[in-house]
C-alpha cells in the first residue's frame, strides 16, 4: 500500500514537473547566433537602461527593440529609438544578417562615422539613423544596398558630398538628408558643371523621370545647382529643397507632378511661378526668400 502511494505521489510530481517545464520550441523562439550578436551590441553601448529587457535569458524576441520574423524566428528589426544611450554604433549590428528595419534616432549622444559594417546586411529595406551626433560623409556603401526603399540621415552632423551612386539604388523610394553640413566636390555623374566648393550641377541623378521616388527631402545644406535643369520623376509627391543656394527658376514640368508637399524658400531662384497643377496651392511659406521669384502665391512678377 505504502509502495502504491508513493509510486502516485513520484508520478504526479514527475508530470508537475514536466508541465511546468518550459518547450524549447515555444519560449525560446530566438536564434542564438541572433541573440550572441544582439548582446554583443549591449555590451558596446555600455549596457544602456533602454536595453535593460535584453537578458541573456530569456527569449530574445520578446525583447524591447527588436522583432522577430514570424516564420524563421530571425531578427528583421532593430529600432532603437529615444533614450540614454551614448557611444557608436556597433559594427555588431552587421552580424544580424536578415535585418530588413535598422533605426537609432533621437540619440543625441551616438557619435562617431556610419560603420560600413551595415553594408552586410542585404535584406535592409529601412535606414533611420536620424536625430543624433554623427559625423562623417554619406557613405557610399549605400548604394550596395538594392532592397534599400527608405533612407534617412537627417538631423546629424554628415558632411561632405552626396555619393552619385545612390542613384543606382533601384527601389529607393525617399531619401532624407536635411539638416547636415553636406558640401564638397561634384559627383563625376553629376555631369560638368562650372567649378566650386560646394556641391553644384543638376541633381536628376536622384530624379530623373523614370525612378519611383516619392519623398526627397535636401533642405537646410549648401547645395548649389540650377533648378531649371532637373528632371523629377511623375511619382515625387514630397520635395523640400528649403535653406540651400539654389538658382535658376522652377522647370515647367512641375505643374504635371501631384506633390502633396513642396518648399523651395530660401534659396536664390528667380523667374515666374508656372501657373497650373498644385503648385498655386501651396502658401507663400513655400516660396518666400527667394532672390527674385514671383507670381501666385508670391507678388505678381512686373
């Protein structure tokens, strides 16, 4: 009898056990390469409270910051955004390999160069490294990033030239780089243009009619081209050219665009506004500052 009960009592405590026992499969869904590299990245913030979550163990998918693809459990995320957090970013993040989302924005103590570490990851479809202190050029390594839709680096301290080719990104859909110090030597496929030192020539190496970029936001740099001479693509719907030298007036072919969004104030453009399309729907505010550029909304040209 005595033998029976504790026979009973062994069993149910071994099924309590199992029960409570967690599924590797269920609870740690996270790929260890992914969650190695992420605690890699920990360490070289100096373990910053924003990633006080990333503990080695527990499941990395669950981790703040991060998100997990639903199919291969790998991370195709990395968003770190706001928060105490100084230092550079980590040449670890190129070590996650099936990243498509890579954000660090409002930092305003990460330093240092964009680490060419992120031209590994081949699957990247978002750049955000915005609101923060880095310094250094515009990487040219972009341009080897082909499912690349969206790209921003506004509100840094990039300088330097804009690499002529991220014009060979193909899917590049809005690129940001307002708020810089960019300046420097034309581009070779910029064309020839009259000499400076600061950027001049036509920037349809970006527009051109037959790319699909929508957003293009250039404004508050040094930028010194004539206006009259880009072509934009059919599908821009947002250009902010706001804060920079640029000459010459604004090309006919605007009036067939459906932009959503336009600034072209301080700069140094002249000659009448071209009557039609959406461009008399935007406010003097879109145009004002302007050396010698008139016609609705602006003063009637004489």
């Amino acid at each position: 009898m005595e033998t029976s009960k504790l026979f009973l009592f062994s069993s149910s405590l071994l099924l309590v056990l199992l029960a409570t026992r967690p599924c590797p499969s269920l609870s740690e869904r996270c790929n260890p390469k992914d969650k190695k590299v992420l605690l890699q990245i920990k360490k070289a913030l100096d373990n910053p409270y924003i990633l006080a979550s990333w503990n080695p163990n527990t499941d990395c998918c669950g981790w703040y910051c991060v998100e997990c693809d639903l199919t291969t459990h790998r991370i195709n995320s990395l968003t770190i955004f706001s928060g105490q957090l100084s230092g550079q970013i980590p040449d670890a993040v190129g070590d996650l390999p099936f990243l498509e989302t890579l954000i660090f924005r409002k930092l305003s103590n990460l330093t240092g160069q964009i680490p060419p570490a992120i031209a590994k990851l081949k699957h990247l479809k978002m750049v955000r490294l915005s609101w923060t202190n880095l310094s250094g050029p515009v990487p040219a390594f972009f341009s080897e990033l082909k499912n690349l839709t969206y790209l921003d680096l506004s509100f840094n301290n990039l300088s330097g030239p804009i690499p002529g080719s991220l014009s060979l990104l193909p899917n590049l859909g809005a690129l940001h780089l307002d708020r810089n110090h960019l300046t420097g030597p034309i581009p070779d496929s910029f064309g020839k243009f009259a000499g400076s030192t600061q950027l001049e020539g036509d920037l349809s190496i970006f527009f051109n009619a037959n790319k699909s970029t929508q957003i293009v936001d250039f404004s508050r740099n040094l930028f010194q081209f004539d206006l009259s001479r880009v072509e934009f693509p059919k599908s821009l719907t947002s250009l902010d050219l706001s804060h920079n030298k640029i000459a010459g007036s604004l090309p006919e072919m605007m009036t067939s665009l459906d932009l959503q969004f336009l600034n072209v104030s301080y700069n140094r453009l002249c000659g009448k506004i071209p009557v039609g399309g959406k461009l008399q729907s935007f406010d003097y505010d879109s145009y004002f500052h302007n050396r010698c550029l008139c016609g609705a909304p602006l003063q009637s040209c004489k």
